[in-house]
C-alpha cells in the first residue's frame, strides 16, 4: 500500500477530469465544448475575456480538500481508506481510496492557476457546470492511468479539481460516473 499511495497522488496532480452538478453533468445555459488533446473553444472565466458566472466567489487560500468530503459521503462514494493530505503549499490536496483500488479520488485545492490553464489540459475537455459553477470535464489517459476529472471555477486564479484515477480497473466511463457526484458534493460543501 505504501508504494500505491505516491503513485495515486502522482496520478492526482497529473490527470485531469472534471464535472459538475448534483450527481449528472448540468451543461447548464452553456453549449458544452469538446475537443481532444487539450483544445477548447470558449473558456468560462474572466481570464478568458469573458465574465465569470458563479453564483458567487469562494476563496480556497485555507481550505483542506481533505475536509470536503463527510465520512458519510466517502462512504456513499466507496471512499472506505483514510484521506491521505499531500500537495505543495499552494496547492494542496487529498487522496482518498478503496480497499479494492478499483479507483481513487483526488482533491485538489489549486490556488496558482485558473480554469483557462486547466481547459488546456490534454485529454477530452467538457464544459460543464457544478452547482452553478463553471467547470470542465477532462478525460485522460497518461502513462499513469486513466482520470476523469472536474475542475470548478470558484474564483478568479483558484480552482478545485476533483478527480477520479484509476491504474486500469476501471474504464473513464465508469470514472466520469464516479467523479460526478463526488464533485457536487465538495461543491455543496464547499458553499455550506
């Protein structure tokens, strides 16, 4: 387990796959963008140009991704290990697995960088909305493994990417399916 566990925060801070909303992906009033390999059209942050459509602005400077899930939801999710912290000082995260290790969810409270740098992410990127808030949705498959992640816009230069990972149990389908509601649920409680 010692030796999966720096490989699992590796496969956190590489991949990338976002989503949002209450469990299903909410394009919302927004067309959802396709494209492969890191290409994205219209991005949904004032660094694009345009104006941010949160329904509000959270500052993630203190927050602990390893606290944006109750133990009830790790549960509900399949999380059944201990959250394990990791990061750097600016961008701090969380992975949390399963017994079975069929996947693993990453959080990430990244501080250095704004949804425009993860919309060039390489992979299958998706516009998308989580609770209100932008998001994308970016499917990979890198050296590491398979990821699907969704990383929320929650202000200007801050953006919280929730990934799913898997070293090959589980197919991006299923990872997509995964990471979803986890996404929502961090979002629920990040407004709480």
């Amino acid at each position: 387990m010692r030796r999966v566990v720096p490989l699992i925060a590796a496969l956190a801070l590489l991949a990338g796959c976002s989503q949002a909303t209450d469990g299903s992906a909410n394009p919302g009033d927004r067309t959802p963008t396709t494209t492969a390999e890191g290409g994205t059209s219209s991005r949904p942050t004032s660094a694009s140009g345009q104006a941010s459509k949160r329904p509000k602005t959270i500052n993630i400077d203190d927050t602990d991704p390893c606290a944006l899930l109750t133990e009830a939801q790790r549960a509900e999710f399949g999380l059944n290990q201990p959250p394990q912290p990791g990061g750097q000082p600016d961008k701090k995260s969380c992975t949390i697995s399963r017994e079975d290790r069929k996947y693993f969810v990453g959080i990430t409270a990244d501080t250095t960088a704004g949804i425009d740098d993860y919309a060039k992410s390489k992979g299958k990127v998706t516009q998308l909305e989580v609770k209100g808030f932008p998001a994308l949705m970016v499917e990979a498959n890198t050296q590491l493994g398979l990821s699907c992640s969704v990383d929320v816009d929650v202000s200007d230069g801050q953006v919280v990417d929730v990934q799913a990972a898997s070293l090959g149990e589980t197919d991006l389908t299923a990872l997509c399916q995964v990471v979803q509601p986890v996404a929502a649920a961090v979002v629920a409680n990040l407004t709480k």
